[in-house]
C-alpha cells in the first residue's frame, strides 16, 4: 500500500497512515493463518481416517504458518512505508514458492494444484495496485508452466498423489480426499470472500463515520461562523453606533447629523417635499455652568436632549453640535411644523423645569428655523440660515423661535414668526 503523505505534511500523518497499514496486514496475514490452519486441520483429520495427503504438503503448510507468524512480528518494528512494501514482497516470493511447492507435491497437472495457484493469486493481490498485481500473476504462471514443462520432460521426479486411472471414481480413498479437498476449498474460499468484505465494510464504515464527523464538525463551524459574524455585525453597530453618538446626551453628534441632513435634503430634492431644520441653544447657559458647575450644566444637556426626545418624531434626527447647541433635522416638514416642534419643546421645558431643580437655574432655548426649499438648498447653507435666525432670538430676549427669510418669497420674510416667552 502505497503512502499518501509527501514530505512536506506533519509527521503524526504519516505516523498514522503507517499505523493503518501495519493494522491491516497484520489482519491480512492473522487471515491466512487461519485458512494455512483449516488445511493443516484437513490433512490431520485425512491422516487420521486413513486417507492421508503426501506429508510434504504438511511441511509447506507449516513452513507457511511460521512464516506468517514472523511476519506478522516483523510488522511492529517497520520505521516507515517503504519497509513495509519490502517486507511484503519478501512475503510473496514466499508465498509463490509454498504454493509452487504444493502444486508439485499435489500432481503438478490436477484441479487441486490450479486451486493452489489460485490462492496464491487471492491472497497476494489485497494490497497490490494493477500493475503490481500483474507482475505477480505472470510470475505465477511462469512458475506453474515452469513446473509442468519439467515434469512432463523428466527434468523432475514426478510425484502421484491419486491414482489417475479410468476406474478412480470407484477408489474410496480418491472419493473421500477429493470431496474433503473439495469442502476445504469451498470453506476457505468463502472464509477469504467474507474476510474481505468484512475489510472493506470495515472501512466503508469508517469512512461514513468520518464523514459524518466531518459533516458534524463542518456544521458546527458553520454555526460558529454565523454566531461570529452576528457578534462581529453586532460588534460593528455598536462601535458605529458609538462613533455617531454623543456619549453625554446619547443624541447623534456633529458628524452623524450633519451627515442625516444630507442624505434626507437628497431626498427631499428627489421627492420635492419640505425639509425643516431647527438649531437650538441654550439661553445664558455659560453663566449657569460657571455659577452651579459643570456637573448641572451636564444635566442641563440632558433634560434638553429629554425634551427633543419626547417632542420629536420617529422619524426626526436630533444631534449634539458642541457646547449647548443642538441641531433638528425634520423631514417632510414645513414651516409651520417646525414652529410646532419648538412649541411643544419649550413647553416641556417650562412644565418639568421648575419642579426637579431644587431652585437651581434651568436656561431656556432659542431656536432657529430654516425651510428647504424655501431658505436654502444646501445643508451648510441651511445650518447657515437656521444659526443667524436662532442668534436673532437670542438677541431679541431668547426663550424664542425665529424662522430664517423664505428667498422666494422676501416679501412675506419675518411675518409668519412668531415668539413665545414662559
């Protein structure tokens, strides 16, 4: 059997092909052990009813069996492959001489001493590839044509094994060796055919268990794969997630919602529907972050961030652009919605301001408003416009909202404003 590990791949491989084909021909010969055995059992129980078989074949027999059996322990000290095929080629010649043997001392020209040859034939090409098979069958039809020319020439004794006459049906001893011969060849061919296919079930099954194994292992790779990539796509939203956020209020920050007003103006230009923009920022907020601290300046932060939560829709985008300023991206809104939207903000600034304080000052905001398509059509430009009008709230008392001028309209700029004081 030849070694399917090249000499780049890892040692306990090829250590393990090794042990492979150590076990199967030490089962190979524990097999032919047993059938040298049934015919040595044979020519006992012929031996003991009187109708014995020449005792040299029971001297090939023996010298076969221990051969085997050295085999057999020679087998457990083999280094690598390439002995292992030496060894057994050494067991063939071997092989071909016992059964050369037994063909002569059997008659040379007689069904039995073809049976012989046979075996040799079955039993050595377990392990042998094609080639190697051919090989040894033309050695052994050279050996038996080698055997028959020098005994029809005289070049050997011959030998008589059963009397070949016309009346040799009738002789009891040439009747019961032959249908012994017979049962003993049947048996051992049938021993041999199962033996085999027990091999190769043996290995089928082997084979389908490492498969299935396999096909677990695979399996659960696969599953390991998708829960990897679950927690890596997890892992991925959170840490883009992380990236757009602002960590002390949790609303978007600069980068994050400057990028949504992009993408919803893209929209809103495709689609030809309002956009709103709404920039907030806290009324005197540095006063009362240097007079109370930063830690109520932080909570400030976050009750406005509260408040834009609570009074804005699903569909809003809210975020942080540094310091108390906070930028509203409305879509599908008018001017008019985005005064409601500051409304209700500052309303709920005025009802939860008051009572979870402790007195401590709580600043109101001013906002500003820009209307696409009506004020801009670029997002700085709207951030722009929105900025000037939450700055012209703040200057004209805060606690306000200003709508930046409608250009197509410049007539009607500034008269659909109004302003709300708490």
């Amino acid at each position: 059997m030849t070694s399917v590990i090249g000499p780049s791949e890892p040692r306990a491989a090829a250590i393990d092909v090794l042990a492979l084909s150590k076990r199967q021909h030490r089962a190979f010969a524990l097999a032919r052990l047993v059938l040298v055995g049934l015919f040595i059992g044979l020519w006992l129980v012929l031996f003991a009813v009187g109708f014995s078989m020449p005792y040299a074949f029971v001297v090939i027999l023996c010298t076969e069996a221990a051969t085997l059996l050295l085999y057999r322990l020679l087998l457990e000290r083999l280094p690598s492959e390439r002995w292992l095929q030496r060894l057994h080629w050494a067991l063939l010649v071997s092989e071909l001489g016992f059964h050369t043997a037994i063909v002569y001392y059997l008659g040379g020209l007689n069904w039995l001493g073809a049976i012989a040859y046979i075996y040799a034939v079955m039993f050595a090409t377990v392990f042998l590839s094609l080639r190697q098979a051919v090989v040894f069958t033309a050695a052994v039809i050279a050996a038996f044509v080698s055997i028959v020319t020098l005994d029809a020439t005289g070049q050997i004794p011959h030998q008589w094994y059963l009397e070949q006459g016309p009346d040799r049906f009738r002789d009891t001893e040439f009747v019961v060796t032959t249908s012994a011969a017979f049962i003993g060849v049947i048996a051992t061919v049938t021993f041999w055919m199962v033996f085999i296919g027990g091999e190769v079930r043996r290995e089928r099954d082997e084979a389908l268990r490492a498969n299935a194994q396999s096909a677990a292992a695979q399996e659960q790779l696969r599953l390991l794969n998708e829960e990897l990539e679950k927690k890596v796509e997890e892992r991925t939203e959170a840490l883009l997630k992380r990236a757009e956020t602002d960590q002390l209020t949790g609303l978007l920050n600069r980068g994050a919602v400057t990028r949504r007003l992009r993408e919803m103006l893209l929209h809103a230009q495709r689609g030809g529907r309002p956009l709103a923009v709404i920039l907030a920022d806290g009324d005197k907020f540095k006063a009362c972050n240097d007079v109370v601290g930063h830690h109520h300046g932080d909570r400030i932060l976050q009750f406005f961030a509260r408040a834009f939560s609570d009074k804005s829709r699903e569909t809003d985008y809210i975020g942080r652009m540094g310091g108390d300023e906070f930028l509203l991206v409305l879509p599908d809104t008018d001017a008019a919605g985005a005064i409601r939207v500051c409304r209700r903000v500052a309303r709920y600034l005025q009802k939860n301001g008051d009572s979870s304080w402790d007195g401590l000052p709580v600043p109101a905001l001013s906002f500003g408003i820009a209307v696409f398509p009506g004020c801009a059509s670029d997002p700085d430009e709207l951030i722009q416009v929105a900025d000037q009008a939450m700055y012209r709230a703040k200057r004209e008392g805060g606690d306000c909202w200003r709508l930046g001028p409608d250009r197509s309209e410049e007539s009607e700029a500034g008269e659909v404003e109004a302003a709300v004081r708490r």
